[in-house]
C-alpha cells in the first residue's frame, strides 16, 4: 500500500476509534481516490481560498473523515484538531460544514446534492472563462438519487469538460439498489469514461491527467468497502458505521502492513 | 408581474455582469431579448428543479448571482431540500423566483397549484420570503434584494393588484388605521379583493409583501386588536404568530385540495375568500 494512504488509513482507524464515529469502510474505499485527486489538481494547503485553486467536492459527504484525515496530511491544518471528531463543539462534523473546515468547498451529507453544486461550479467557471476546474466523488449508493442524473444531463447538455466525476464503485449497494453498470450508464449521460482500479493511486492520476476535451469525464474507480483491512473488506457491512474494540482495532492496524487486503 | 421580472433583470444585467439566469423550460420565449443581449448569461436548464437549484448554489459559490426561475410548486416543494442545504446551509444566496402563485393555474388542477411555498421557506434559517402583490413592489424589492447574499424568495402571480403601496424591504404597510377593534392583515395580490371587501368597514388594515423577516413593530401596533388574518396561502398566519399573545383568526384555506378547476376568481368564490364572501366574513366578526 501506497505509505502517504497507508498513513492516512491509520489516522482514519486512531480517530474513529476515539470518538466513536466513523463510516470507516467508506472512507478506506476512497483513500486512493483523494490522493490521486490532490495530487492532480491545483490547491494550496496554506491558502485555501486561492482564486486559482481548482475545487474538489466529496458530494458521498459521509467519507468526511477520509477527507479531513487527506487534508491534514497535506497540510490544511493539524491532525490533532481532527481527534475532536462528531464531539460537541469540534469543528469536524460527521458530515463537513465548509464554514468551519478549510479545504472544504461544499458542505455535504444528504446525498446526491454536491455533484448538482459541483455543475454550477464548473459552468460559472465556463461563464468566467476560467482554466479552472471541478472533481467531484460520488458513491455508487448515492448515484441511486435521481439528483445525480439530472445534474449529469445537465452537466452534458452544457458541455462542461471541466468538471470530471469519480464514481466510487465499492459495490456498497448488493443489498438495495445496486447499478450494475456504472460505465455503460455515465456513457448512456453523455460522459466520457475511464475504468480504473480505484486503488491505484497511478491508474486514478493517469485518468485525472487524461481530460476530454468536448464532454463530462467520468471516472469509474473499482474499489472495495474496508480496502486496507481484510476483516472490514470480508464483512462491509456489519463495519458500515460500527468503530472498533481495543482488541478490533489492534487487530485492524495489524491488517493495515498486511500484503492481502 | 413575469413582465416586470423580465424587465428588471434585463436592466440590471446590464450594469451587473454577476446575473445568471436558471429557468426551468418556462418564460423562455418572454425573455428572448435577454437571451439575445446575454446569451452567455442565461440557461434553460430543464425540468429538472433539483440540478436548477445544485448549478445556482455552485455559480454562487462562485461570485455570480444566480436567478432560479420556474413553476413555484415543482421547485418549492419537490426541491425543498435543495433549498434547504445547497442554498440556505450553505449559505450560498441567490434568487428563486416562480410564477403560478396559489391559485393562478386554477385551471390545472392541484398539481399546479401552490400554496404551501410561503410557509414552508420561512422555516428555513437565513432564507428571505417575499410575495409581490404588484409590479411596482415586485421591481422595487427585486432590486433592493436580489445581490443581498442570501436566500431569497420571489412568489410571482399573475393577478397583481394596483394599489400603491411604496414598498420597502421588511415593512409592513398601514392601509387604515381606525383605530377600530378588528385589524385585517392580509399579503400579496388577494389585497385587490380584500380592500375591496372592507373599504367603509371599520376595521384596519395591514398588509404585507414580505412575509421573512416579518415585520413585528407594524403587529405589535395592532396587539391588542382582533387580528383576522386572510391570504390565499398558509405562511402569513403563522409568521404574524411570533408575536406572543395575539387574538388571531384565519380566514384563508381549507384543509382539502381545490380540485374544482376554472379561474382564479372561481377558487376563490369557492373557498371563501372573493370580496363578498370576505366582506360577509367580517361583518360577522364585527357584530360580536
């Protein structure tokens, strides 16, 4: 495993087991794919509100902890303010409010709400004709929300080739609505798509890298539920929103330097 | 008033490069001189009133200045929580503004009509309610509030009342103040029929284009009154309601869908709230 997301797993682990709060499995399927997007776009840890800066938006907002853990470690703020984690008064929510973490672009938590926001961005940027532009991750449980298709076909009636959506398909749905096929379906929107191991930090850059240029870029990121602890992987649901024991979470940081995940 | 709309956005755009305008496949033709003057400046997203309002709150977060336009029930109540977090949680402003005001569409049936919109987005934090009853309020609280930063609702109709009332942002208006024992307070274009149905009644008179913020000084004026409340929409009441301990009585709605079809003026007579039935209605009121 890649050291940087192996790094941020742990932090993931430490700060969902002392607060009790988590969605871990979400956030590990999505560990690569943060990296990948920060390595590609343009931001600057020490000034946030950058007018240049391109804009990432989780719009799956229930990852937060992946994201603020991603965030720290590039250097937007300290760790240790995210061990407040869900407490009262902790600036990092379960779900994260954009007023009060830096880095964050849109506050996000009910589904299928940031990739509409992620649109309008990338059209004002279009208005503006600015080089700047959006990514945005959203889950395959979350694309069950009828908002994500309409900002789709919106996004594609615009032509926005600034905006690129990632699509994490950690298979989170076989128990409800599962879409089967994801890339035959953003093809079917009017995207033009890449298929990538989502745990390949050099697979999701490659892709981030390769922008069409006359339509929506969609990224399909196969991913798994857990990635980075066999235990968590084998039983996603059961861990779905469940923080570990003293005993799960020794065991749990073993399974992260293990070679099968 | 859609008019009006049109041609307060066209001139501002002009000194405003910030104005984006949304529509939801309505108006379309009507605004084809901005569409000329501005092509890069207005887009017919689509009936899609849950991506109108995500690509409002995303040109927002940008700098831009959207105006989210379409039929007031489709984009209040099946995007309400659009509104709720893309706009108002997100503290990213921006402007809707529908047409079809309650009954307007009574011809369509209840899927068109709207009455719930007034009520449900005061509810929300930081956003503002207002509900033009004629052109002139219409142009002038549209100007005074659409760069404001917030949240901003604009209930259109097209059966606008003439009456002149200057309007200012967040004030109430004192038609008569006889100091009589019954105040009306009603809003929006049903005034035309309520000044009618209780112009040589001694009663006072209150009305209201904006219902959030509500004007409490001009209420508590009135506090120790019978308030009788009459709109042709739920919000007012409740929002006249936050100052404590006031006699109050509806005189609006009824608890069942308005499903008889024809005009405006035909709903109206049927649920109570045309001139001689409002008239009749306070008399009564005025005899105990």
């Amino acid at each position: 495993m890649n050291p940087f997301c192996r790094g941020i797993r742990e932090d993931i682990l430490k700060i969902a087991k002392a607060s009790g709060h988590g969605h871990i499995p979400s956030c590990f399927s999505v560990v690569e794919i943060l990296c990948a997007v920060y390595a590609t776009i343009r931001h600057d840890p020490k000034d946030p509100a950058w007018e240049g800066r391109d804009i990432f938006v989780l719009s799956k907002g229930h990852a937060s902890l992946a994201h603020y853990c991603t965030l720290a470690r590039l250097g937007y703020f300290d760790i240790g303010r995210v061990v407040s984690f869900g407490a009262f008064g902790s600036d990092f929510g379960c779900h994260a409010d954009r007023l009060k973490v830096p880095g964050i672009e849109v506050s996000t938590g009910s589904l299928g709400h940031g990739i509409g926001i992620g649109v309008g961005m990338a059209l004002a940027f279009k208005i503006k004709h600015s080089g700047r532009r959006v990514v945005t991750v959203i889950g395959d449980g979350e694309a069950n929300e009828g908002s994500v298709w309409e900002a789709l076909m919106v996004a594609d009636n615009l032509k926005l080739d600034n905006l690129t959506v990632i699509y994490d398909n950690n298979m989170s749905h076989g128990r409800g609505l599962q879409i089967m096929n994801p890339a035959e379906k953003l093809r079917a929107f009017g995207c033009r798509v890449d298929e990538v191991d989502g745990h390949s930090v050099k697979e999701l850059q490659d892709a981030l890298a390769a922008r069409p240029e006359t339509a929506v870029h969609a990224v399909v990121a196969h991913t798994k539920k857990g990635y980075g602890c066999r235990t968590m992987v084998c039983d996603a649901y059961a861990w779905h929103r469940r923080c570990p024991t003293d005993e799960e979470f020794t065991r749990l940081m073993e399974e992260l330097d293990e070679e099968t995940v | 008033m859609r008019k009006r709309f049109r041609d307060t956005a066209l001139a501002l755009a002009k000194d405003d490069e910030r104005i984006v305008l949304l529509f939801g496949d309505v108006s379309v033709y009507l605004f084809k001189d901005f569409i000329e003057a501005y092509p890069d400046r207005f887009y017919n997203i689509g009936i899609c009133e849950n991506a109108i309002l995500g690509v409002g709150a995303g040109l927002s977060s940008q700098g831009l200045i959207p105006v989210m336009h379409t039929i007031t029930p489709f984009i209040t109540e099946r995007s309400y929580e659009q509104i709720k977090l893309d706009l108002c949680y997100n503290r990213f402003g921006g402007n809707i503004v529908t047409c079809g005001a309650s009954f307007d569409y009574a011809w369509d049936g209840a899927t068109h009509h709207a009455y719930t919109d007034l009520a449900i987005l005061r509810l929300l934090p930081g956003m503002e309610v207002i509900q033009p009853g004629s052109v002139k309020e219409l142009e002038v609280l549209f100007r005074s509030q659409y760069a404001n930063g917030r949240p901003t609702y604009f209930r259109l109709s097209d059966h606008p009342h003439t009456i002149d009332t200057d309007p200012v942002f967040g004030k109430a208006v004192v038609l008569k103040d006889a100091g009589a024992g019954v105040t009306v307070m009603t809003a929006g274009p049903l005034l035309g029929d309520v000044l009618e149905a209780c112009k040589d009644l001694p009663v006072n008179l209150v009305y209201f284009h904006t219902i959030k913020p509500i004007d409490r000084e001009a209420i508590s004026r009135f506090r120790d009154t019978e308030i009788v409340v009459v709109h042709d929409a739920f919000g007012l009441f409740e929002a006249i309601a936050e100052v404590p301990q006031l006699r109050m009585t509806y005189r609006g709605l009824p608890d069942e869908f308005c499903s008889c079809y024809g005009k405006l003026t035909d709903v109206r007579r049927t649920i109570g709230l045309d001139p001689a039935s409002i008239r009749e209605f306070l008399e009564k009121k005025l005899e105990h």
